[in-house]
C-alpha cells in the first residue's frame, strides 16, 4: 500500500512534486521519458537523499555517491538538517546565502525554500500520524518518519524594542518579524502554521535580557 504525499504547483516552481514510500507510482508519458536519463547525486545527507527520492518517483535512475551514510551508531545523515527546520538566516548554519556573489541564489530565493520544505514536513507529519499503529500501519502503509516540535530560539536583545537596534542582530530580527507576517496574514497559506511568538524573560536578577 504506497504512502504519497504531493505539493501542490506554486508560482516559481509550476510542476507538482509527489513523494512516496513505495515505487508504486503510476506510470505517465514524461516518467517513461526520464527512464533514459541518470542523475548524480553527491551527497547522502537530507537534501541529497530528498533530491535522489524524488527523481526516483518521477521515473529517473539515481546513483547517491556520498562519504558517509546514516547507520545504527549514526542514525542521522546529516546533525542538524535532520533534526531542525530553520527559516533563513540559520542560527549557526552557513552565511554565505546572506551575501550571494554571481551565480548564486538570493536571499529571497533562500526564504521560498524552507517554506516549501515546511509544507512537505508537514504533511508527512500530518499523515505519520493519521497512520498510527493501526489498519492502515498493518496493512503497509508506510511511515515518514517525521514529527512537528516547538523550536525555541534564544536573543540577547529584546527583538521588539526599538532602543536597543545597535545591539541586535538585524537579519534574526528581520526574519522574525517576516514568519510573523507568514502567520499572521489573511492571505498568508501558512496562517496559523508556524506560531511565531515573542516572549521576554528575566534573567536571575530581575532584568529582561534574555528573549524567544
């Protein structure tokens, strides 16, 4: 029983892109085309493994070459994309996005991206749970293995507070106020999903330093 999860057309990207758990993908004209064609995947981390799983089901062959693979002893393939969505700029991920040289994708880019990948967590998310141990599981259905949890993000300046903007990070500042609008706005398709909230604490002596 194949497991499917699709991702509807959007404006930059006007193909639907459908991941499932088994090779029971229903035979079209273009998958039949893409049979002649082999792609080179380097590297098994997320997205090299995300990449490969999707060209498979659109009928492509693939070949992962990749220094190391995930294992009982390391069951991750890569620390912290298979355990942290982040809307960019990462909090310790790379920086080289934030100042693209030619050839490179923007920053904007960089932003449509993760909500993609967001929408296809998800789901996955979505139907992991709907599965459950019951019928469904016993009957093959396989799981993604993927789950929602809270992230927790940590400042040293309060990102409100207009008084201290020579000491705040602007690109943090300038993402949280961006996924705000994601799930604040009417129009918005991700109203009510990412639950951005701030919160200011104090710290052990009574001032409001450290912030989320």
């Amino acid at each position: 029983m194949a497991t499917r999860i699709t991702l509807n057309a959007i404006l930059s990207y006007l193909e639907e892109l459908t991941l499932s758990t088994t090779v029971e993908i229903p035979e079209s004209p273009k998958k039949a085309q893409n049979r002649s064609k082999h792609v080179l995947v380097i590297g098994g981390g997320v997205g090299g493994l995300m990449t490969a799983w999707i060209l498979l089901d659109k009928g492509y062959r693939v070949t992962v070459v990749s220094k190391e693979w995930a294992s009982l002893a390391k069951p991750l393939t890569s620390q912290i994309a298979g355990a942290l969505w982040e809307y960019p700029p990462g909090g310790c991920g790379i920086t080289v996005i934030e100042t693209p040289l030619f050839g490179c994708s923007t920053l904007e880019q960089y932003w449509e991206w993760p909500l993609q990948s967001f929408e296809f967590y998800r789901l996955m998310a979505n139907r992991d749970e709907l599965i459950g141990d019951g019928l469904e599981r016993a009957a093959g259905a396989g799981k993604f293995g993927a789950k929602m949890k809270t992230l927790f993000q940590f400042f040293q300046h309060p990102i409100e507070d207009e008084s201290c903007v020579h000491g705040r990070d602007d690109r943090h500042c300038d993402k949280y106020f961006e996924m705000k609008t994601l799930d604040e706005s009417v129009d918005s398709p991700f109203r009510d999903q990412l639950k951005i909230n701030y919160h200011c604490m104090a710290d052990a002596n009574g001032g409001k330093n450290v912030n989320s």
